[in-house]
C-alpha cells in the first residue's frame, strides 16, 4: 500500500475561467458535490479567501482545511488538508482559459498516509482511479452547470 501519493487531473469546464474557478471554492463545491457540507470556522460566514479554515466529514474522515493560497486573479487556490489519524496533504486547483466560455482545470492532490488506514485511502488515488474520480467532477459540475452559471458563489 502507497504511503504517499500525487496525482493531477485535467478536466475541462464548460464557463468562463474567472466562474469556473469559483466551482472549486468550498462554497462553490456545495452546489455541485453531493454530501458536501463544510461547517466553516474561520471566517464564519465560508467566505473564500486565503486562510479561511473549516472542516468536512463526520468520525474517521472528519477532515481539517486550511486555504493556504487563494488568487482570484492568477485562478489558482491551494488547501492544506489534515483527517487525523489517517493522511494529510495538499489540494492544489489552476483554472486556465481556453476561450471566453471553456477552462481547463488542473486539479492536484500529495496525500501522505499518517497510517495504516491512510495508506489504505491512498489507494483512491493509484493508477486510472484519480483520473475517473475527477472526470466525474466534471459530469456532476456539467450536470448542474445551469444552476452553477447563476448562483453567486461568495
């Protein structure tokens, strides 16, 4: 079992980059991820911007989140992310424009397994699985892409 793992995806969205990025805040990710629920601690209201910190997930895979980086302007944002007891890493997502209505998303994790448990998580992460784990991000933003495209995301 992988005690460290890295792994990038490229998925394209069908809305402007400055928009698309924004799917990929932890608000955004509330209107498209189904289950995702971030109880947001600081600031209190989810407000993206870097250092904001809140948690998702409940028992083994209650997860700790920390903006490290958020640049609206370059579409890059950074979290650093911690489930005790199990693995922590980083989460990196850069948007790039390809026209005025198409992105290209980069999405990236580094995971290293705190234990046995985490190491069997990784696993997620090994080979094709990474790669159709965001593909399907991809199906569920275009899914929901008419709701995404009028939503404000804060």
């Amino acid at each position: 079992m992988p005690t460290h793992v890295q792994a990038s995806h490229v998925i394209l969205v069908d809305a402007p980059v400055a928009l698309a990025f924004m799917f990929f805040t932890p608000a955004g990710e509330e209107l498209w991820v189904d289950g995702w629920r971030p109880t947001y601690l600081n600031p209190a209201n989810g407000r993206t911007e870097a250092g904001m910190v809140f948690t998702t997930g409940e028992g083994a895979e209650h997860t700790i989140w920390l903006m490290a980086d958020f640049d609206r302007e370059q579409h890059h944002s950074r979290y650093l992310r911690c489930t005790p007891g199990s693995r922590t890493g980083t989460v990196e997502i850069r948007c790039r424009a390809l026209d005025a209505a198409r992105t290209e998303v980069r999405v990236s994790y580094a995971l290293t397994a705190l234990s046995p448990t985490g190491a069997e998580a990784l696993q997620a992460f090994e080979g094709d699985r990474f790669a159709t784990m965001i593909d399907g991000w991809s199906r569920e933003i275009a899914a929901r892409l008419p709701l995404l495209l009028t939503q404000p995301i804060r």
